[in-house]
C-alpha cells in the first residue's frame, strides 16, 4: 500500500520501521525542529530523524493545515494515512475523504487524550493496551478499527509501559490495513459512558504525598518515570525516585529504612531505583550505602 505517515514521538517508531519495510511510505510528515536540551540546540523529533537516517521522504510544515500543507498532502494520492503521536490536529479540510487510522496507547474509551499511558499507571489500572480508530473531531473519539490487550505489572513504570506498547503498534495497525485492501474492516463505536480522560501531565503533579497508602505512593512513583519524575529529600539530599515496588516490612511514616523500605501513612514502598541530583541512576542500597544518616531517615516531599 501506499502509505503517508503522521508522527512525532517515538511511541510510532516501531510501526513506522514495519511499515517503510512492508509498504511504500510517500513520505513522513513530522513536527519542525524545536530547541533541546542545555543549549536549546534545534533538534528533530524522533520519527524525523529514523526518517532522515532510512531516507525517507520528510515534510515537517509549521502548521500541518496551511493551504500549501494540505495540497502536498493531496498530491501524493496515498492508499492511507497513519496518524501516531503526531502533535496537531488534521483539519477536515485536510482529512477530506482520505482513509485515516490513529494508533493510540489505550484500550479506549478509556483514557482518551495527550498522556494515556502516565494515566494508566497512576490510576493503578490491571491491564491497558493500545487501538486503532478513525480520526473524529472529538480527541480520540473515532470508531475502534482494532485493538490489543496488554497486562500492566505492578512494578511497571510510564516509561517500562510506554516501549512494551509501541512494540504492539506494528502488528495492529499492519492488521487493520490487511482488512482495509480486503474490503472486510469492522468498525465498532466507542461507549460514551465509559469514557475516562487522560490530559496532559504536568511536573506540579508529581508530588510525593506520604499520608496517602502505599499502592497510591507507588503509583504516583511509577506513573511520573521517567517524566516529570517524583523528587523527594532525604536529610537534605535531594533524590528522584525512578521506581517504586511492594513492600511487606513495615516503615514509619514519613521515614525510609537503609534498605529503601519508606513508609506511608498504611503500608510502605520498596524503592528500587533512583537518581541523585547531578548523578546516574543506582539501585537506592548503593544510593544509601556508607551514608552516615540516623536510619530510618527522614524523607520529605518538600525541600527541607
């Protein structure tokens, strides 16, 4: 098939690397260059720099609905688009009557919006998984072309989550496509009372409240890792914490064991892998060992 694919985020990396192998990718339309890092250097989104790496056609317009956007994308007479992470809306004008499918990180209708995946984790959800929809004027409000289930363990991060996902995307949207040229696709709408919404996360959020119970504390851990990352103080030592488990010792609350048990206001959570400022990731014990700190220390959600 002939294919014109939308994305940005490394989420559709995966998907798009199946696609350019199996279809004839037109081309790849990706946001601009934007500045990152220290020194705000223009750097390509993901999806831009696999396409400029495989020699992929790249079009990366301001706005994806200018006039001039639109006919380009018109011109390339494409069998259909693939929409993954990309970062704008597509105009009616732009879609017209193009057959179009959306890979999103959930089993809609739950958690339709820009952070399904954080979401998921945090809310503490057993299983999520990722679907295929038409686009809609609505977020994520198109009729589900396919779907597959993913189970989420406990100990799974936003960031853990987010690669198992993406892995899913090939196989799904390759299905889809397969039912498309065979005339034999089935669409089903969304529950609208099921809905579950999934805005954007923002680093105020990850906050640490220690007087809530473990499973909540762990999922707050977990659910902003690797972004925007839960930050806490330990007797003035400031530490991110990249991943939070299950503990069956018990912990004061409000105070972390040298072996990384820290307690809640019920239960506690193992800490298993952390960043001090400045340094790499470590497992907490190598954080805390040879620490000369009145164990269980004092840990803070707030600096001290």
């Amino acid at each position: 098939m002939r294919i014109v694919f939308f994305g940005s985020g490394s989420f559709g990396l995966p998907t798009l690397a199946t696609l350019a192998t199996e279809h004839d990718v037109l081309a790849v339309i990706s946001q601009p260059d934007r500045p990152a890092g220290r020194r705000r250097v223009l750097t390509p989104t993901p999806i831009a720099a696999h396409a400029l790496d495989h020699n992929l056609k790249i079009l990366r317009p301001e706005n994806v609905n200018s006039a001039s956007s639109i006919e380009s994308a018109h011109a390339m007479e494409a069998d259909a688009w693939v929409i993954i992470a990309y970062g704008q809306k597509l105009s009616p004008a732009l879609l017209g009557d193009r057959f179009a499918i959306n890979l999103h990180a959930s089993l809609l209708p739950r958690w339709r919006g820009a952070a399904p995946i954080h979401h998921a984790v945090l809310a503490g959800d057993c299983e999520t998984g990722v679907s295929v929809i038409t686009l809609a004027e609505r977020m994520d409000a198109g009729d589900v072309l396919g779907a597959v289930p993913l189970r989420i363990d406990p100990m799974d991060t936003t960031g853990d989550l987010h690669e198992r996902l993406a892995a899913l995307g090939p196989a799904v949207v390759q299905n889809v496509l397969k039912q498309y040229q065979a005339n034999t696709l089935s669409t089903s709408p969304q529950d609208e009372q099921a809905v579950t919404l999934a805005p954007k996360i923002s680093r105020s959020m990850a906050r640490l409240d220690l007087s809530v119970d473990a499973m909540s504390a762990r999922n707050m851990i977990n659910g902003c890792s690797p972004w925007p990352g839960v930050t806490v103080w330990i007797e003035g030592h400031r530490l991110r914490l990249l991943q939070g488990g299950e503990s069956l010792d018990a912990a004061v609350p409000g105070r972390v064991t040298e072996s990384g048990v820290l307690g809640c206001q019920s239960g506690a959570v193992q800490l298993m892998s952390v960043q001090p400022e400045g340094g790499k990731p470590m497992s907490f014990e190598t954080w805390a060992r040879g620490r000369r700190f009145n164990w269980p220390a004092i840990c803070l959600s707030d600096a001290p």
